[in-house]
C-alpha cells in the first residue's frame, strides 16, 4: 500500500477512534500508533491494510477493553 494511502488511513481511524472515545485527536494518534493494532496495520504482511476503517476500529476498541 502506498504511504500516503496508508497516511490518511491512519488519520481517518484516529479521527474515528477520538469521536468514539470523546477525546482529541491527539490522544487518540497517541494510543492508536502504541496500539497492536497500529503494528499489524503497518506490516503489509498482515492483511490488515485492505480491512475497512470501520473493521480496525473495531479491532482497537477490542484490543483496548473499551
């Protein structure tokens, strides 16, 4: 996946994550790339990079406890 592909991914599930939690976007950039989640996305091997936003949120908030 090309880097700016990937770029607004990640800033679209931060987003996500913020308005889910109700926090600002800047702490949710802060969990999100110290989250497992966030290293599996990065790794191209793992698949992850073709879910749906909607799906990795998912998989955050699971990994998360929230």
């Amino acid at each position: 996946m090309r880097d700016q592909v990937l770029w607004r991914k990640e800033g679209r599930i931060a987003a996500m994550l913020a308005d889910r939690l109700g926090i600002d976007t800047e702490r949710a950039l802060d969990i999100f790339y110290n989250s497992h989640t966030y290293a599996l996305l990065i790794n191209p091997e793992s698949g992850l990079q073709l879910q749906s936003d909607q799906y990795i949120i998912a998989d955050l908030i699971k990994e998360l406890d929230v």
